[in-house]
C-alpha cells in the first residue's frame, strides 16, 4: 500500500510539473508567432521535440499490434496537428489571458470524458476540488491585462482544440495499459509530427530560415524540448499512475503559470481576483491530491 501511495504521488506530480511546464507554450508561442505563421510554429516546435524523442524511438521496439497501431494513428491526428493548429491559429487571433481562461475548461472536459468514455467516479471532494481549480483558472485569466484584443472565435476555437485533445488523452491511456509512456509518446509525437511535414508545407508553403531572430528560434526550441517532448513524457507517465479525473484538475497549473509569466516577464499587472485564482488552483490541487478518492470500474474497457 506504503508503495502504491508513493507511486501515486510521484504520478501526480509528474501531471503537475507537465502542466507547469505546458504553461510556458502560450508565452512561447506568441514570442514565435511575432515572426512566422501559426502553422510553421507548430511544425518547429514538434521537430524540435522530435530531436529529443530520436534517441527513445531508437532504443524501444513498439511492439504494437495492427489495431493498436490505429489507435496511436487515430491519437496522433487529434493530438498533434488537429489540436495544435486549432489551438495557436486560435492564440494567433486572441489574447494570452483569453486562452488561458479557456484552458481552464479542460479539467472539467476531462472529468467527464472521464467519466463517460473510462468508467471513472470521483467523489463530492473531487467535484469540489474540480471546481474550485476551475474557478481559479477563470480568476487568474479576468484578473490579467494583456495587450490586444480578444476574439469570440479564437476563444472558442481554443476549447475546440482542448475537447480534441480529450480523446488525445483518453486513447493514449488506453494504449499505455498494454504498452509503456515511452513508446506511446515518442512513436505518437512521430507519427503526428509526419502528419505536419506533409501539410504544413503543402498547405502553407515551407517554414521560414532566414530572417529569424535567435530569440525566435530559443522560444521554438524551448516550445518543442520542454513544452512538448518532456511534457508529453511526464504526462503520460504520470497517467499511468493516478485517474485521469483527477489528474485534470492539475491542468489548470498551466493558466498559473502563465499568469505569474506574464507579470514577471511581460509586465503584465494582475488584479486580486487573479492572486486569489492562484491559491484556489493550489488548494485546490491538494485538497484533491489528498482527500479525494476516485473509483474506477476495471471490469469495463475505453469506449471509442
């Protein structure tokens, strides 16, 4: 039990440190996206990931069978060019703070899918807590004052993106029941990441190389090894460990984060109601963490 509790720990806080570090991509991103479109972004950020994963995918064999290679297909089309390029073309026409207020939707996207496609329960504490983070998140993103202005359509575009990343999340699940977070990130990041170098080109001509300042290409870079390989890793990992229930609420550390980036590094100011957002998002993250017990029935299979 001492080591069943200890193992979940550690899952949770890898969800917690992915969610931390996916914070950081919407700063990134608009860094990036002050020089090159939406769409040559996203393909830089996943190349710069897959130079990170190369190593992973040279020393684990998949071992997938020909249905579970569907599934990892099927995964990597929602989660890598379909989510993402909804996702910053959306950021491209909205502010950072409106897309961090529509993150915070996600624990809640998630709660239920959970609840729907995995069979999982959580108790009265949970919702709570599902609340209450959620609640924080949307403090945190009206109390910031970004530059520019937002746009009904990018901020629904954004929690489009974020209802197809649900199923990202719930079939690699599934995967990761017969198959390690390895092999399921690194071969699922490939494969989606194939995707975006036949239509990004296609679609929207060849990325830029010449005429991209360095700090454009260290935001690339830092999008790509930590907020996507690394990130993608941990969260995986840490899936296996805790119900994905429960480890939604911890998503909402990313609109934190970005909030605390944007006053440290952009300036920005945040109002009370955002620093007040903040502690809810932490309390509520632990009171989860160490009061709320999720059941989930073993004897029903993944829908879908």
């Amino acid at each position: 039990m001492a080591i069943l509790e200890k193992r979940r720990a550690l899952g949770f806080g890898a969800c917690a440190l992915a969610s931390s570090l996916w914070g950081c991509g919407f700063f990134f991103g608009k860094i990036a996206l002050a020089e090159m479109g939406f769409a040559h972004m996203v393909l830089y950020r996943f190349l710069f990931a897959i130079v990170v994963l190369l190593p992973l995918l040279v020393t684990h064999r998949p071992g997938l069978n020909r249905k579970e290679w569907g599934l990892l297909l099927v995964a990597s089309f929602l989660g890598v060019p379909l989510q993402f390029l909804i996702q910053f073309y959306a950021l491209s026409i909205t502010t950072v703070s409106h897309a961090s207020l529509m993150v915070g939707t996600m624990p809640v996207i998630l709660a239920l899918g959970a609840a729907v496609f995995a069979h999982e329960r959580m108790d009265w504490v949970g919702w709570v807590a599902l609340a209450g983070s959620t609640s924080g998140a949307a403090l945190i993103a009206l109390g910031g004052h970004a530059k520019g202005g937002a746009t009904l359509a990018g901020d629904s575009l954004v929690v489009v993106s974020l209802m197809i990343a649900l199923f990202w999340i719930l079939l690699n699940k599934q995967l990761m029941g017969r198959h390690s977070h390895i092999v399921v990130t690194a071969y699922g990041l490939a494969l989606g990441t194939a995707m975006l170098m036949i239509w990004v080109p296609v679609r929207y001509g060849f990325p830029p190389v010449h005429g991209v300042s360095v700090k454009a290409w260290l935001a690339l870079a830092g999008s790509g090894v930590l907020c996507t390989a690394t990130t993608t890793l941990l969260w995986n990992w840490g899936m296996t460990q805790v119900p994905a229930s429960q480890a939604g609420v911890l998503l909402n550390m990313e609109p934190l984060i970005g909030s605390l980036l944007g006053v440290l590094v952009l300036g920005e100011r945040l109002g009370p109601s955002a620093w007040v957002g903040g502690g809810l998002i932490l309390a509520s993250a632990i009171t989860l963490t160490t009061r709320s017990k999720t059941r989930v029935r073993e004897d029903m299979v993944l829908a879908g």
